[in-house]
C-alpha cells in the first residue's frame, strides 16, 4: 500500500525503535504526537490504524502486514495496533547529519 507522503529519496536510516505490540506499545506512541524527523511506522504482522490528526488531508489509514506510512515530521499523529500487531519506527536523518 503507497500512502500520499512520500519520504525524501536522500534521507538515510537512522535507527529504529524496538518492536511493539499491543501491550507493549508505549503511551507516548499510543497518543497524538510529532516527530521532528521524518519516519515510517512498518508493520509486520497483524494490522496498524495510522491516523493524522491535522492538515489539510489528514490520513486516516489501516496498515497490514508488510505495509507501511511514512510520518511527516512535525504532523500530530497517533497509531492504533490491532491485538495482533507488530510494529515498529524507522527513523531517517539527512545523509549529513550528525547520527
């Protein structure tokens, strides 16, 4: 699945956080927030609702496995996993940029 954001094609991986599911998914991922660097939720299994909560085309989608959506940094948004997800973040950084 191809959401409407799209990551820069020069961004490098940063680093990613450790795999999440349900249970184990802190709060603060839990709950609308913003990254300051651009991101993409992955899931791996089970499904994900990934909802923007401002904008003028907020997304509204549900990620399957193998499917992800790119964050858009400083965009409120909140993930929601299914009981049987896996999910993580990979964040990204400009090739420059100190890691």
């Amino acid at each position: 699945m191809m959401t409407d954001a799209v990551l820069p094609h020069d961004l490098v991986e940063a680093r990613r956080t450790p795999r999440f599911d349900h249970t184990t998914l802190p709060a603060s991922l839990a709950a609308s927030h913003r990254t300051a660097v651009w991101a993409e939720v992955r899931v791996e299994s089970g499904s994900v609702r990934f909802t923007e909560l401002e904008g003028d085309a907020p997304r509204d989608v549900r990620l399957e496995s193998g499917e992800s959506a790119v964050i858009v940094p400083g965009v409120e948004h909140q993930v929601e996993p299914s009981t049987d997800a896996i999910l993580y973040i990979q964040f990204f950084r400009e090739p420059d940029a100190s890691r």
